[in-house]
C-alpha cells in the first residue's frame, strides 16, 4: 500500500481515475505471471471464447486482435505465418500477442504494461484511456 501511496504522489493520479483507487493487484506482481495476464485478457476481450467477433467486427479471435496488431506482430515475428483469419484460434492468437509484446513492450515491461500495449497498441502503457482496461483486468486476475 505504501508503494501505490508514494507512486501516486511521486507520479500524480491519472486526471481519469481521480477519486478512484488505483488498481493494484492484491499478492506482490511477482505471483502473477504472463500467462495469468493472457487467460485474463481472454476472460475480459471474449468472455473465454464466447464472443469472437467485436469492436463492430474489426477485431477477431479469443483476445480480439484488430489486422493492424497481426500485421505488426507477423511483421515483427515472421516464423508465426499464417493469415489474419487464424487469430480466431487461442493459441495462434497467443503467439500473435506475445509477438506484439515483444515488438513494442519496454525492456522489463510490467504486467499493467503489457495489457495496456494490448488494449491501446504500441504507446498503450502510456495512454490514461488504457487505464480503466488494466482496472478490468485486475478485477478479473483477482475474482
């Protein structure tokens, strides 16, 4: 608690989450992991493979990857292959996330960082729209 309490002086809260806790996970990040984080994403993007279709049917596949962020990623990672229509396999779609990652996340990227470069592409982490998104997926993570 101390840590969020000095981050938020030190950083200042976010204009958007002002009034509102800022979403920490409740065991040290260390007890998460990458895939902690990605089964949440799959929870909060396709309710797990329910809804595979979204953003007004720009998005695809079980963590709703949009063609610019497979194009980036296949780009970045050739060897993944395939076509656009293959993220609407799980673990296809796994390989394209973790590509993205890899192409844009900051060396050491936290867990927030990354779901945040998910959810708003390359500058995502740095974006406050990103940060109601992270809000869900500590929710989700922490149920």
């Amino acid at each position: 608690m101390f840590a969020v309490i000095l981050a938020t002086v030190l950083l200042g809260v976010p204009a958007d989450l002002k009034g509102k806790p800022y979403p920490v996970l409740p065991m040290p990040v260390e007890c998460y992991t990458v895939d902690n984080l990605l089964d949440a994403i799959y929870a909060v993007e396709s309710k797990r493979g329910k809804e595979l279709v979204g953003d007004d049917g720009k998005a695809i596949g079980p963590y709703q990857i949009h063609r610019e962020y497979w194009q980036d990623a296949v780009e970045f990672d050739p060897s993944i292959g395939g076509v656009y229509k293959d993220c609407m396999n799980k673990a296809y779609s796994e390989k394209i996330v973790r590509a993205y990652w890899k192409r844009y996340a900051p060396k050491g990227a936290t867990l927030e960082q990354l779901a945040r470069i998910h959810n708003g592409g390359p500058k995502g982490h740095t974006r406050n729209a990103t940060l109601k998104y992270w809000q869900k997926i500590v929710k989700n993570m922490t149920q």
